[in-house]
C-alpha cells in the first residue's frame, strides 16, 4: 500500500495555502531596507549607512509562554502574535537600539491555515506598531509531537543602534530618579499562576464576567502587551535617558538590578503608580503578598527609564504627550550590601 507524507500528517499544501495568504502581511510591514521576498531560503535586510554611522546590531528571542494556552482555550487567536512581536522587541529597545527585523516560528501538530493566518495577523500588526519588518520565519508540522489544536511561537528580533548611542546604565548615579510607564494589562509574564488561580482553583470559566475588572475574563487576560518602541525610542532622542528595563519575567525584583552599576540600588515606591485592577483582583483572589506580585508581574508597570531629577517632570510631560501614562516611581540610592533594590 503506498503511503504519502499527507498521510504521516504533514499537509504540504496545507503550508503553501498559508504562506500566500500571509505574504500579504509581511510585504506591509516591509522597510526600503528590505531586499528579499517572502519565500526566499533567508533573508536580506541592507542597513542604512546615511542613519547609522558606527551601527551595532542588537538581538533578542522570546515566546509567548503558557498565555497561548488562552488562545487555545477561546480559538482567539489573533492578539498573541501582538504578545510575540512585544516581548521582543520591548528587550531590544532597552539599549536604545530600532527594531529593525522579525522573524517567527510557529510549529503545531497539525497546520490550519486559518489559525495560523491568525497568528501571523497578529504578528504583522505588532511589527507595523513597533516599525520593524517581518522578513521571514518558519512554519512546522510536527505531527505527534503536540497536543490537538495547540501550537507554539518564537520570535526573533534584530535592532540597530549606533555605538555611541547604546543605553547600557553605566552612568546611573545616586540622585537620579526612576520613571515607570503604564502597561496594557499582564503582558506575557505569571500566565501559569494566572491559570491556576483564575481555572485551576477557582473555577472561572473564560467567559465569566468579573465586576472589579468591568469585561470578561477572556478579554482582560488575552489583552496585548504593550509595544513601548516609539514611546521610548522618541524620548531617547529628546532626553538624556541613562537606564531601561523591560518588566517582564521577574517583574521589578529580578528586572531592574540587571541595568544598575555594583554601587547603585533602586529604591522603588510601590504606592506611587497606579496597580491595575487586574493586578489588586488577583492579589485579593491568591492573597498574594506585595513581593510576589513585584516579582511575578508587572503589577501595571511595563517598562522603566532611569533619568536626571531635573528631567523627569519633563520627560513625564513628553510621554504624556504622546500617549503613554508614566509615573515617578523610585530613586537611585548608594547600595551599602548586596541588596540592588528595596520595595517600599
């Protein structure tokens, strides 16, 4: 009896249906600097020498973790491709480089066109928001390999920046004030405690509507993290800004000491911003104390700048202006042990 690779459980059409529907996609998010199409073994993307004088090329990878298990449970599948795009490209911006290029990877047991046409909707908006072009990626059927109707993503992103230019937070000093800019709501990070509390312990379901959050629960939980790429990258050019953290797995315990010189501790002042509804619902629900929140979520939070005191009202004006809420959240003190940052 002969046997097919569409027997094993490969679609092979299935794969060529996909990738011309989302050509489409990638070719609106596409840069001048682009030079391959859709479909090409890799990829190439010319950096613009006239932008970039000594350019430095910055890279991060990342996934969307166990909140595609959301998508899975709902069949909405078009807002964790946002969550991908995001989660990299908000490490990118961190040393002040532009999201230049992205690439995905979706692998599943059995492709589905439509889902996966979701999905990669999805990602092309998160790169159009953060102005970096989806050049390529890589879709894998492997059957056996995962649960029915369930699939996984990788993201890959690839910044530049001029050397000169690079925000690593050598120069923070004691004095200086730290910035917190609002986030959209989880993002991507505590989502295996988030099912645990929400399904696991107390039996939500994903349509239960919930008073103190004032919308479902499928619709707070699966809202996109939010892409903080022009917000940050325009105050870098406006402000002298000496530190970034992305608040993200770890949230500010494990976050914020990765930008602070040996001698310099964050003192962060957890009344001073604004913990979204989701964050004080789920803390009344676990009884969950303040340092596990602070360093399993961003607690409304989703991204720091560390800058001068006589900046900061400034720059909170500036991002005010172009739509991002931010609060003054802390201050840089002299670190007297090996503590780097004091929740108060």
């Amino acid at each position: 009896m002969a046997i097919s690779y569409k027997d094993a459980g490969v679609d092979i059409d299935e794969g060529n249906e996909l990738v011309r529907r989302i050509k489409p996609l990638c070719k609106e998010t596409f840069r001048s600097e682009v030079m391959t199409d859709i479909g090409s073994f890799s990829a190439f993307f010319r950096v613009n020498s006239d932008k970039f004088k000594n350019p430095v090329l910055v890279s991060s990878t990342d996934g969307v973790g166990t909140k595609l298990k959301l998508a899975f449970m709902s069949g909405i599948h078009n807002t964790v491709g946002i969550d991908l795009v995001a989660m990299v490209v908000n490490d990118i911006i961190v040393s002040n480089a532009e999201p230049a290029f992205f690439l995905d990877y979706f692998a599943c047991g059995k492709l589905s066109a439509d889902v996966a046409e979701k999905v990669i909707e999805g990602i092309a908006k998160g790169c159009k928001e953060a102005g970096c072009a989806l050049i390529g990626g890589e879709t894998a059927e492997l059957p056996g390999f995962y649960a029915e109707n369930e699939y996984d993503l990788a993201g890959f992103g690839v910044g530049i920046v001029d050397k000169d230019n690079i925000i690593d937070g050598s120069t923070i000093t004691v004095g200086d004030v730290i910035i917190g800019l609002k986030s959209s709501g989880i993002h991507s990070n505590g989502y295996s405690l988030v099912r645990k509390l929400f399904f696991d312990i107390h039996k939500y379901k994903i349509d239960s509507y919930i008073e103190d959050l004032s919308k479902p629960l499928i619709e707070e939980l699966l809202t996109p993290t939010k892409i903080y790429v022009k917000a940050v990258l325009n105050t870098t050019k406006n402000f002298e800004v000496k530190g970034i953290a992305h608040i993200t797995g770890g949230g500010f315990i494990d976050n914020i000491p990765r930008i602070l010189p040996h001698n310099a501790k964050a003192i962060i002042k957890k009344h001073n911003f604004e913990w979204l509804p989701v964050f004080k619902f789920m803390q009344w629900l676990g009884n969950i104390d303040d340092l596990e929140m602070m360093r399993t979520f961003n607690c409304g939070i989703g991204m720091i700048m560390v800058v001068k005191n006589d900046t900061a009202e400034d720059i909170l004006s500036f991002l005010k202006h172009n739509g991002i809420d931010s609060y003054l959240i802390g201050e840089i003190v002299k670190r007297d042990n090996e503590q780097a940052i004091e929740i108060i």
